[in-house]
C-alpha cells in the first residue's frame, strides 16, 4: 500500500480551548516519509517538529507537544482525522500554542480532508504490525493491543454519574469514522469547570465545542455564575443531564474513541493490531504510545509476514528468466511479494550445497559473503522483473554499506530476505536496504548499492 499526502492545502480557524484565542491552522501535503509535522509560524524561525510521542508534554484536557519554546496544544482532534482518514504525509502550520478547538469534534477535519482529497505517493506505507500482546494499566485505566489482520479499537469509559455511567464504542472498518465517530464532541462535567478555569485552563469552552454534563446538584446561584463566567445561559439547577442535545447516546465514549486514535497516531506510523481500551484518557493514551514506540524500536526489523501457507509469485524456472545467474550461484528460490521499491524473497540452503565441504569442515556455516549476494540477487529481480525482456540488462554490485552479521545460517535454514528501495533511483543507480531473516531473528542486514545497464 503507497503513502498518501492532501491533493491541496486548506484552512481552520477558530479559538483556542484552553488560551480562548484565535488560531489558524493551515494543512499542506508533504512529501513521501515526512509523516506528520506541525510547525509554529509565530515562533522565530518558525520550528518544525513531529507529532510523536516522544514529544508529549502535558495531557490535562488535552495532548500537549513540547520541545523547547515549541508547544502545541490540543492536537488529538486533527491528528485523529488525519489518521482515520489515511494522511500520512501532511505539515501542518500553526499561528499559535494550540489548535483550534471549532466544534469540539473532529468533524471540521474531515469534511475538509474529504473536499481536497487525498493523492497517492511513490513510497510504502510504514505499518508496525502488533507480533504479541501488549498491556499498559494506569491508575485504574488499561490499554492492550492484540495480534489482528486489520486495525480495529474498542473502548469502555464508566463514571460514578447518575448521568454518564457505562459507555461502549468500537470502530472496525475505518470507512465508518467520518459518519459515527469524528462528530463526537469532547466533554466534560460541571463539577470539573470551576477547578478548570482555576487552572487557566478552558478559556475557550462553551456549549457549541463541548458537551457539558450536569450531574451533582449545586445551588442556583453558583451554577449561574458559572454560566456567566462561560457566557452561556443559566440552567435549571433541580434538572439534572445534558446541557446540550446528544448526537448519539454513547457520544462520550466515541469521543474517547477519536482521542485514542489521535493520540495513538502519534507512533508516527500506522498500527495494525487490536486495541482494547479500558476508562482511556489522553495520560494513558500517549503512555502507551510511548510503549509502542518502544516496543517498535527493538522490533525496527520485523521478519516478513509469510507462512508456509504463502503461495510464492515466482518461482525458480520465472526467477532464471529474469537473472542470469545458475546453479551454484543462483541463490533466490521463491519470490513471494514484490511492488516498485519492496521484494521479499527466501532461499533455501540445503544440506548438499557445494560451499559447506570447506566452510567449515565440522562446523558448516553459510558464508557471509553469500548472504550478501542472495540479498543482492533478490535486488537483482526487485529491479529487473517488470522490464519487457530482462536478459537485456545487466544489474551489477557497486557498494555494500553498513553490513552486519547477527547470527549464523546453517544447513537447512532458510533465508526470508525483504529489500525496500531508500534513495529515488537516478542514472540507473538504485539504493536498497536488505535484511535477512532466519527463524524470525536478523541474522543479516546491510544496504546495497548497484546499477542497472542495458547491455550493447
């Protein structure tokens, strides 16, 4: 699957949440593998930093980025719309410390990624595929992520309120986002609004961007007050429940849904996995983030996903017309995925290959300079396969860097080799990052440089 970026720019404008003042953001597209950016045009030298966890600051109503004199507030709600949404590629320009909050949702989003449109890139999509269960708890709230085929999310809040106890939301097919999700307004409870404004915090709240829920009684005179502090009608202090109509009855928990998918969008890559999330808030969100991101770290070099049920796409007799090499040198068996810029390929070394005599006598080990030449041979077919007649041309080693070794390859293994396009191809030249794999552990990685000829 390709990266996508906006087909154009667009523009929000509105108050801030929490400052009550008025912000723009501007959304541009972005080229392949720059993610998501935001960048403080207010700021001297306007900086420029990623939304990722490693960024996170604060999460008091809200996911706060920070470094430096850069801070950017409230971020969840457009990071939401744009991951659903499938926008990898985005930079989005900011004329203050935090987004506009608009409608409390993230409805105004979407319908303005779905008027500009998305445009497909040249680059692979980077998805960090859930291999065992992941679990975060935290002060009475957990979050675990499961093995899947796809994304999915659920998500279970309960209070101690009379008005909002028990709430359950789920989104399995992301195609549904715009229409039962991203509408959900934020929330929050009277009894929480006095401290709030105590705190400088939620400047920018009324009834128009955030659903207000009046569950403890509390005199008229105070609750009056506090509608005027917020410029809103007074209410009937007796009637307890909403202080504005629902768009649906478990609004609150979908709006906990679309802030986990914002906040979990700041793994900088797209997740495949199950996510369950149990009483989940922006605190717990980003921390697990952070485990992810962790977690994606030590697996940065994930085997490819093929089992022995996979049907490869080549096999030995289509891979000889497409390289010249032959037995013995022939070192690619099966090709089993293969696109513009990424090959998986696998071979097999059998106990009979000739190099085993001598390498070593007692102690048969694959050469390391072998497995570098399977890889390359893999390169070989990533970039000669979709040519008319590839005897045509010659594809020739011109640089192997940062090779490693990290464990050995012996009779009977087999080697999953994955190779993806890192640099534009120019003048022939291609650049590839290679990894071999053997029973799911690198066993050996570098990157390779070769040029392709067309021979006289």
């Amino acid at each position: 699957m390709k990266q996508h970026t906006l087909n154009t720019e667009f523009t929000l404008s509105g108050k801030g949440l929490h400052t009550g003042k008025h912000v723009t953001a501007r959304f541009l597209p972005a080229d392949d593998n720059t993610g998501i950016r935001l960048c403080r045009t207010d700021l001297p030298d306007k900086p420029c930093y990623p939304a990722l966890a490693d960024y996170v600051s604060a999460t008091e109503r809200g996911t706060v980025l920070k470094c430096g004199d850069w801070h950017i507030s409230t971020v969840e709600h457009a990071l939401s719309a744009l991951s659903a949404l499938g926008v990898d590629n985005c930079l989005i320009e900011v004329d203050g410390p935090e987004m506009p909050i608009l409608d409390g949702s993230a409805m105004p989003y979407v319908v303005e990624i779905q008027r500009v449109g998305k445009k497909e890139q040249s680059a692979e999509v980077k998805v960090y595929v859930v291999r065992q269960k992941l679990e975060l708890e935290q002060n009475g709230s957990r979050i675990m992520v499961l093995p899947d085929d796809s994304l999915s999310m659920d998500v279970h809040i309960s209070f101690h309120s009379p008005v909002l106890n028990n709430q359950y939301a789920s989104i399995d097919d992301f195609s549904d986002y715009a229409a039962d999700i991203a509408p959900a307004r934020t929330f929050c409870f009277v009894r929480e609004v006095r401290p709030l404004l105590s705190m400088g915090l939620i400047k920018g709240g009324d009834l128009q961007n955030a659903l207000v829920i009046y569950d403890e009684p509390v005199p008229q005179e105070e609750l009056n007050s506090l509608a005027l502090s917020l410029g809103q009608e007074t209410h009937d202090a007796t009637r307890l429940g909403y202080l504005s109509p629902l768009k649906f009855d478990n609004e609150p928990a979908r709006h906990k849904l679309l802030d986990l998918i914002g906040d979990l969008s700041l793994l900088g890559c797209r997740l495949q996995g199950k996510v369950i999330a149990t009483r989940p808030g922006h605190t717990v969100n980003t921390a697990f983030c952070r485990l992810l991101r962790q977690q994606l770290k030590r697996e940065s070099q994930q085997p490819p996903l093929i089992t022995p049920d996979s049907k490869p796409l080549f096999g030995s007799t289509d891979i000889c017309r497409i390289l010249p090499h032959r037995y013995p040198m022939l070192l690619v068996d099966k090709v089993y995925q293969i696109t513009d810029t990424n090959i998986i390929a696998a071979k097999n070394f059998t106990h009979d290959e000739p190099f085993f005599e001598g390498h070593f006598p007692g102690e048969p080990i694959v050469p390391g300079v072998l497995l570098l030449e399977a890889m390359a041979q893999a390169g070989g077919i990533l970039v000669l396969y979709d040519k008319p007649d590839p005897t045509l041309y010659g594809t020739y080693l011109m640089k192997i860097d940062k090779a490693k070794f990290r464990r050995k390859v012996l009779p009977g293994d087999t080697l999953l080799m994955r190779l993806a396009v890192i640099e534009p191809i120019r003048r022939g030249i291609i650049v590839m990052r290679a990894e071999g794999y053997v029973a799911e552990q690198l066993a050996v990685e570098a990157e390779l440089t070769a040029q392709v000829i067309k021979k006289n």
